[in-house]
C-alpha cells in the first residue's frame, strides 16, 4: 500500500512529513513558484508548485509534505464548476477517512517513513 496519498486538510499535515497527499483546496494567492490555499479545514498551506500549473479556483494538490504548512505539489487537479465547492461537506469527508470504521473504505498510511 506504499503507493496510495490520502486526502487531507491542513490539520492532519503535521504528522505525514515526506508523504505524497491530496490535498482539496481554494487558491487564494499565486506568486512565481508558490500558491497560498485555503485547505477544507478553513487552514492556509504554501505549495511549492514549481512547473505546476494552477488554473482554477479550486484544485486538489497532489504533492509530497514538506511540513505542518507546506507542500511540494507534483500536480495540480482542477476541481471547479459552476459555483461554490462545499469546502465544509469536503472537510466532513476527509475526517471520517480517519476513523478506524472505515478502514475498509479509505485505505491509509500503516507504516512509517
């Protein structure tokens, strides 16, 4: 299972440093190499995204963590539409992929790096 990346918000970072993640957030900033995000947990993250394009509002970082609010994205997946994404129903989701219940569901990191 080394080749899954979980989702997650900017809370549950901290304890993934050198895992590859998605992360579902708003762009809030973009500057030559880097975007401030807007994480579903209402948490800001810098992305390294160097040679990664950001073209929408809303993406999906899938990037390696470099610490508590950092990430090197690898890609960047556009997730707008016609509106709003429910940032707080995404959150909702991403919290209970960590709960052992749903194990089966959401597979997760069993090993350490």
């Amino acid at each position: 299972m080394s080749d899954i990346s979980m989702r997650v918000n900017a809370g549950r970072l901290a304890g993934l440093k050198g895992r590859t993640v998605r992360l579902p957030c708003k762009v809030l900033r973009l500057a030559d190499d880097t975007a401030l995000v807007e994480a579903s947990d209402g948490g800001q993250v810098e992305v390294q995204r160097k040679n990664v394009d950001v073209t929408a509002t809303y993406i999906e970082v899938v990037g390696s963590v470099v610490n508590a609010t950092s990430i090197k994205a690898l890609t960047a997946i556009p997730l707008d539409s016609e509106g709003e994404i429910d940032m707080k129903l995404v959150n909702d989701t991403i919290e209970l992929s960590f709960e052992s219940r749903f194990d089966k569901v959401f597979p997760r990191y069993t090993d350490s790096i």
